[in-house]
C-alpha cells in the first residue's frame, strides 16, 4: 500500500512538473503572421477618417486614453492614447499600452505594416499574440490605413506603462484558449460601405464599434462569447468593484429586445441625447457624433439580426 501510495505522489508530481513546463514554455510563442501592405497617409480626409473611427466609432480611448484625465474622456475630448488604465479581470491585470508614436514607450518605432499587422491580425512588433481586447481585425483595407495615418499625425508622448501582469490562471488561459492570434472572421473589405443601409450597418456594429462586444455574454475567464449575439449581457465596472452593468438585449425580440421598442427616429434621438447614466460603460462621448447616415445603418442592421430572448436586468445593480 506504500508503494502504490509512494508511486501514485510520484505520478502526481511528474504531471504538475509537465504541465508546468508546458505553461511555462507557451507564455511567449511567437508567430509568422503578413505584414499588410499599409503605408500611413497624409491626406487630411484620411487623416479625419481615421479619427472618425479612433475617436467616435471604436472608442479607442476608453482604454487607451490617458487614466488621469478620465473626466475629459467622458466628456469626449481627443486625450492623448497614452494608455495605462488598469483593468483587473480574473485572469490578471491588463494595462492597454501607449499609442502615440512616442519611439521609445509608443508605436514610434515600429513600422507602419506592423502596426497594421496588430489590427488585423494580433501580432505585435516582436511576433507574440496580442490579447484578443483590440478586436479591430474586421476593418476594411481603406479603415486600416484611416487608422494607421490617424496615430501616425498625433504627437507623441512618453508615459512607461506596466506590463501585464497574469496569475495562474491567466498564465494558463494564455497558454492554452489564447494561445494562437485572432485574426479577421473573414476576409476584410477593401472599401467601406457608405450610407443608410444594412451593409454599412452590419459592418460598422460588427467590425468598427463593435457592438456585440459589451452586448453579448461572455465567460470572464477566457473571454469567450457565451450568450446569445446582441441579447445583453453583464460585467463588472471597471471603476466601481461593487456595481455591475447590464447592457440591453439589442435584438428585436418583443418581449425582452431593446430594438422591438424603438423606431428609427427614435433610435437615432437616443444615441445623439448622449449618457443618460452616470458612469455607464456605453462610449456615448463618441457614438452620440456618428453621422446619421450611420446612425440609421446601424440600426438597420440590427433591425436584422435574429431576435434572442434574454432579459438582462436593469441597467445596473449594486452590491451591497
């Protein structure tokens, strides 16, 4: 009984040593991904494009945006995109880094393919998979460069930010279920769709703002979507560890979707009225400027997507 007892410690400790080895050995894999064909522009409508998309649609700045001027960020003011917020999930602590071409603690000194090749396909300068929060693969070959020339005309700006720092199970998670790059779902447009149409829309809500983003469910610990596409979801604020958010079910369904309640006039009166709550996540500093020609796309877009039933709960509730 000793030996089998003596045998089965053994066995335990070769499997932790294993396994150990093979977390440890995936931490820093790196990656062969193209390095797109993007030179950055300085074209003044390019340029404005780019921070069309940066500033309003994508909302960029609510994490890379400068953490002590948080106020002005909720106000909608350009901050500088020197990253640094703190943002502690399950997995660890997650700092968005600095994005002004500061060569030294910026994007300064990579090229512009290579910034290119993060957006799209989750690889940074150096081959490593970047963590899949940047989910900006979806953008057309002619947004792609929009961005890439909007970050290249801002000033640079020198501010250190910390690495991540991951515990065990975000060490295990990075080995593992985010392991490879996430690359584009399908192959990105050349161009963007224009005006108030469904394709714009499904675009602008699927590839640039992201919509399902904070609208659907996901498993905190991976990351992962798990809830139905659009129909709500819940997560922690980022500001206030006692309070969590519910965003709405953004789906037509007539009992529990959001959109089954607005018409398009109504729609597009509520995004340009701005934050109705105070300190909710929604970036309405950017999408209460979006054009009405995308305003009305997304929501005909949305108008599309099958409906889910799913009441999320009040806006948000707050722990004791």
């Amino acid at each position: 009984m000793k030996r089998f007892f003596l045998g089965l410690l053994i066995l335990l400790v070769l499997v932790v040593a294993c396994f150990s080895f093979y977390i440890g050995t995936r931490q820093n894999l790196k990656f062969d991904a193209p390095l797109p064909a993007v030179t950055a522009s300085t074209d003044s409508a390019v340029i404005e494009r780019g921070r069309y998309v940066v500033r309003d649609l994508a909302g960029c700045t609510a994490c890379h945006g400068d953490p002590k001027q948080h106020e002005r960020i909720i106000a909608g003011e350009d901050v500088p995109l020197v990253g640094g917020f703190e943002f502690k999930i399950p997995p660890g602590k997650v700092y968005p880094r600095n994005i002004t071409p500061d060569p030294e603690t910026g994007i300064g000194a990579f090229s512009d393919a290579q910034i290119a090749r993060a957006l799209r396909f989750g690889v940074g300068h150096d081959g490593r998979a970047l963590l899949p929060f940047m989910e900006m693969q979806g953008l057309s070959d002619e947004d792609l460069v929009a961005v890439v020339s909007y970050l290249r005309s801002q000033p640079p700006v020198r501010n250190v930010v910390p690495a991540h720092q991951f515990n065990l199970l975000g060490m295990i998670v990075k080995a593992t279920v985010l392991a490879k790059p996430v690359g584009p779902k399908e192959t990105p447009l050349q161009a963007n769709p224009h005006g108030p149409t469904v394709e714009n829309g499904r675009y602008l809500a699927e590839s640039v703002a992201n919509c399902w983003a904070c609208h659907t469910n996901r498993d905190m610990n991976t990351g992962a979507l798990v809830g139905g596409h659009l129909a709500g979801a819940n997560f922690q604020d980022d500001f206030n560890p006692k309070r969590m958010w519910h965003p709405p079910n953004l789906t037509s369904d007539p009992t529990t979707g959001r959109l089954a309640k607005f018409t398009e006039d109504a729609f597009v009166a509520r995004m340009r009225a701005g934050r109705a709550i105070p300190g909710s996540p929604m970036p309405w500093q950017g999408f209460q400027k979006l054009s009405e020609d995308d305003l009305r796309a997304i929501y005909r877009y949305l108008k599309t997507v099958p409906p889910v039933v799913n009441d999320p709960g009040p806006a948000f509730e707050d722990k004791p």
